[in-house]
C-alpha cells in the first residue's frame, strides 16, 4: 500500500498563488491537465498546481510519488530549481521535467516517457 502523505501546512500565500495559477495556466499546463485530469493516464490521479512546503508542484502523482514539471527556457540551469528537487527527493519523490514545447508539439512521447517513470516507481 502506498505510503500516505501527511498533511502540511502551507501559508495562505502559496495556496492563494496556486490557485491564480490553476486559473490562468499557460498553453502547455492547460495541455498535460487535458491529458492528465480524471485518470485518463492508465487510471493514475494526479493533481495540478499542488502547494508543497514552499513550493507550487505543477503536477504530482502522490501514489507513484511522482513530480511532473512543465517548463520554458528559464529553468534551463536553475539553481533554484537545483535547491527544489533536493528538498523533493529528501521526500521520496522523483521529478521529471518536459519543455514547454514538448508537451505541445509530442505530447504522445511525453505520456510514453510518464507511463515509463510510473511503471519504475
């Protein structure tokens, strides 16, 4: 059975800004949660813009302990993001990264590399 994850806190702030992101996400977020949403991917739930610690996960399957991040140009060689996956991975959890334009222009290739991250967890 899977482990189940506490409940943390987190401040009003995060919660309040993954909300404003949830609303307004840009054109590939709005894709992998078409693609994502209901259990569409082999039954899997997944949850968008989730508030953890001090961070805003854009995707994350709790059961397979999976972190989805959808990015542009601006994470190429972040340090911050560096800092975060550490903080993740202390946590149990494995981040995969996908371009923006990955997930908009081979979409079926980045399910197949998910499916594949999941059957490894």
């Amino acid at each position: 059975m899977p482990q189940v994850p506490k409940h943390r806190s987190t401040s009003k702030r995060i919660r309040d800004f993954a909300k404003a992101m949830r609303r307004e996400p840009t054109d590939a977020e709005a894709r992998m949660w078409t693609l994502l949403r209901d259990r569409r991917l082999a039954n899997f739930k997944f949850r968008r813009q989730f508030p953890f610690q001090n961070y805003i996960l854009d995707f994350i399957c709790f059961d397979q302990r999976l972190v989805i991040e959808i990015d542009g140009n601006q994470h190429a060689s972040s340090k911050r993001d560096a800092t975060r996956e550490a903080a993740l991975a202390a946590e149990g959890f494995q981040i995969v990264r996908y371009w923006n334009n990955d997930v908009l222009q081979q979409s079926a290739a980045v399910l197949e590399d998910i499916l594949a991250k999941l059957a490894e967890r």
